[in-house]
C-alpha cells in the first residue's frame, strides 16, 4: 500500500488535499468518488519525500473529511 494525495472538490465547491492508502492512485481516486468527491489531480507526487507527519499537517484523511460538517458530497 502506498500513501496517495488527491486534489479534491465537493458539491458546495470547497477544495481539499486527502490523503490516504491505496495499491494505485486510481483504486484510491474510486474510494474518494464512492464518498462523493470530484477527484480533480493526483498530487501525490508533490509530495513525494514528505514525512507522515508532514502530510498529515496540510492534508487531512478520508476520515477527518467525512467528519467534516462543511463537506458536502456529490451524492
């Protein structure tokens, strides 16, 4: 499994980094529409280097963006 970062929007047009774990950017890009996302690129190579914990200070998980009231998904 690999760390992925998508470049996502949602319904409302709010625009977010998320990470999260996938064999393929593509398998992860599925897993992000299947919860209502617009995939819009895959940044994962920009970050390519980083530490986790890196990460994880600008992007936020498929966890923390289903929490997140203000999303709104395309569902």
């Amino acid at each position: 499994m690999q760390t992925h970062i998508a470049l996502i929007a949602d319904y409302a047009g709010h625009i977010a980094h998320v990470h999260g774990t996938a064999l393929t950017f593509g398998l992860f890009a599925c897993q992000l529409e299947d919860i209502g996302c617009q995939v819009i690129e895959d940044q994962s190579q920009d970050w390519h280097g980083c530490t986790q914990d890196e990460i994880e200070e600008d992007c936020v998980s498929v966890q923390q963006l289903l929490m997140d009231s203000s999303f709104t998904p395309h569902i």
